[in-house]
C-alpha cells in the first residue's frame, strides 16, 4: 500500500532541503574557510560551484530520461549516495584538482537530485494532479537557506568547514536515503512500455512516436527562456542583493534586514500559491509571479531607499511561486508523459544561465553601479512578455 500524499510530500521535501542545503547554499557559508585552507582565492571555490551546476545543465536531460523510464525512487536514492561522495570528496580535497573534482561529483547529484528531479518523481505519482505536492515539498524545501547557512556556519566555526562537509555527507546517507528510498513506486502506466514479441520470438519494431509540432517546439523554446531568465534573476539577486542595496544607497544594517524578507517573502507566496492561487490556471498564477520583479525594480528604480523593502518582498514572492510554475507549466502544457526528460532539456539553459549569472550580474554592478538593476529588470520584463505569449491549452497531439 502506498503512503499518504502527506507523508510523500514530506519526506521528498526534508530530503529537498537537505539537497539544497549540502549543494546550492553551501559555498556561501564556507567558501572563505575552503580558500584559506586550499590556498585558492575565494573566486575558485564560486568557480568550482559554477562548474557543478554546468556539469548538471549537460546531465539534467539524462537524469530526466531515467526517471521517465525507472521512477524517481531509484534515482534519488541513488543520487543520496553521490551527495555524500561529492561532499566526502570535497572533506578530503587538497588542492584546486580536488576541489573541481569535488563539485563535478556535487554536479552529477544536482542533475538529478534537485527540484527537477523531484518534480518528475511528482508527476509520474499523481499525473496532473501534482500540482499540490509540488508546492508542498517547495514551501519545505523553501527553509533550506534558513536552516542550512546557519547549521553550516556552526559546524565550520565548531569544527572547521571540512567537518560541516562530512557531516552534510552523514546526513544525506541517514536521513534522505531512507526518505527517498521510501518513497512509492511509480505506477507501471507511467513506466517505459515492456517491448513486445512476434510470435517468433523477435521484438516488434516499436512505432514511431508523432513529431513535436511546430506549436510545440515553440512553445518548449518560450517555456527555457522564461526558465532561463528567471533562474538567472534569482541567482543573481542571491548572489549580490545585499551589495545591489547598497549601491542604491541603503545603510548596510537595513540592507541585511531588507534582504533577509526575500526567505519570508518566498514561503508566503508559495502558501498564496497552495492557497488563493490553486484554483487558477498556473500560467495565470506565473504570469503573475513574472511581473513581481520588474515591478520592484522600478518602484525602488524610482522611489529609492523606502521602496527598498517593497523591491525585495516583490522579488522574494515572484521568485516563490515561479519556482512553482518550473514544475507545473511543463505538465499543464505538455502533460505528464516523457514529463522527466521535457523537464530536463527545458533546463539547460536555465542552468547555464545560473552558472553564468552570480559572475556577470557581478560585472554589472561594478560597470554601472546601482543601474545594474535596470538589467534585471529588463530580464524580468522579457520574461513577463514570454509569458503572455504562452497559450494555456496543451501542445501534445493526441
């Protein structure tokens, strides 16, 4: 018998957080402490994690393809192990070739072990009406920041960062392995098709399946770039928001405290979007979601230091429910078959995006100073625009 929905959601989200905490948020808290004690700048470890998220852009389809064909409970459990690898990888590193190493090995987990992957796992369960659970393991995984820069940072200043590593590497072999393995399975409906045999004994020759139409392919190319943009944003704004606020002239003490409502902001329209927005068409609710950001941008464009906070709480429930729509938007408008692999491809660019972002939105800033915001919100508005140009009916043939 199956568990629960509740009980799925559950474990999938603690084992999320635990995923973005040990990956994603990690080199915020102890990239300082790795430089210093691997003789690198503190650039080359942000490099290192730059090269985890390209080597999971190139795997993501991969890892989406064999949730399609497997289900999801034997590849996140398998990607609990490459975690703890990674993270055992990078306790051990000596030099700069372990460090890469180290985060290719992180890469190769994130490709599979992220929201993508847990969203795939989602769909292949519940069909469309995954729609929920996804915001469900979201608002949970939604703590990782919360729970993972401080749990790092007490570990590193305890015991050193090498320590905070291997015990990131325990938790994910204690804790997220049994909770991804004890996921359900997947139903055999949702399973690649069993080949079938002549009465010879030889395989029948599998029908082709139909060609994406022209609609598709452009809705699939509206659907990367919204993901692209928007991924990129984000990145961005993690990387550099506190340093953006200040070089629009807010005090550094109020710009740590405006920065700190993104977290608060994101789980609040997460819990809009579980909410009030559950019964609106997903587009409908991401194209709210997209033109959260270029608004705040332009409000603090123009109004300055007291739309600050306005920006920052904008951009913190735009961000939140859109992370939603990444998981959504590809079923409502595509449905849930082959859902692993579409999602995957529809990822690469936004992982690129990501990997470039927190380097170029830096330049940006040193090149204009607080004008860098005038990109952003450029972005933002293209992918606003992308978003009205996405039809509401699905694209598959039937």
């Amino acid at each position: 018998m199956s568990p629960p929905r509740s009980i799925t959601v559950a474990s999938l989200g603690i084992a999320q957080t635990l995923a973005w905490a040990s990956s994603y948020y990690l080199p915020a808290m102890l990239a300082n402490s790795m430089a210093r004690d691997l003789g690198v700048g503190t650039p080359t470890v942000f490099l290192g994690f730059s090269v985890a998220l390209v080597v999971s852009a190139l795997l993501g389809p991969f890892a989406g393809k064999a949730i399609d064909r497997y289900g999801g409970r034997p590849v996140l459990a398998a990607t609990s192990f490459i975690f703890a690898a990674g993270l055992a990888a990078l306790a051990f590193a000596q030099g700069p070739v372990g460090l890469f190493v180290a985060w290719a090995i992180l890469g190769v987990a994130m490709a599979a072990g992220l929201y993508e992957a847990a969203f795939a796992t989602l769909v292949h369960l519940y069909g469309k009406d995954a729609r929920g659970a996804i915001t469900g393991i979201t608002l949970l995984a939604g703590f990782a920041s919360t729970v993972g820069w401080p749990l790092s940072a007490w570990l590193e200043l305890e015991w050193g960062w090498r320590a905070a590593c291997g015990v990131w590497a325990g938790l994910h072999l204690l804790v997220a392995l049994p909770l991804n393995w004890g996921l359900p399975s997947v139903p055999s409906v949702f399973l690649a098709p069993e080949v079938r045999h002549t009465a010879f004994g030889l395989p029948e020759k599998p029908v082709a399946a139909p060609r994406p139409s022209r609609r598709s392919a452009y809705t699939a190319a509206l659907l990367a770039f919204v993901f692209a943009v928007t991924w990129f944003i984000s990145t961005a704004m993690a990387a550099h928001l506190p340093r953006l606020l200040q070089a629009h002239g807010v005090p550094l003490a109020t710009a740590l405290v405006f920065a700190g409502l993104v977290g608060p902001a994101q789980v609040a329209g997460r819990l809009l979007e579980y909410g009030l927005l559950r019964n609106i068409h997903p587009l409908v609710s991401g194209r709210l979601a997209g033109i959260m950001h270029p608004l705040g941008a332009m409000a603090f464009l123009f109004f300055g230091v007291p739309a600050g906070a306005v920006f920052t709480v904008l951009h913190g429930a735009g961000n939140g429910v859109l992370t939603i729509a990444k998981g959504t938007l590809p079923l409502v408008l595509f449905g849930a078959k082959g859902y692993g692999a579409r999602q995957g491809l529809l990822m690469v660019p936004a992982r690129f995006a990501q990997a470039l972002s927190p380097y170029l939105f830096g330049l940006a800033i040193d090149w204009f100073g607080a004008g860098a915001l005038w990109f952003s919100a450029a972005l933002g508005g293209l992918g606003f625009a992308a978003l009205m140009l996405l039809q509401g009916a699905s694209t598959t043939r039937t």
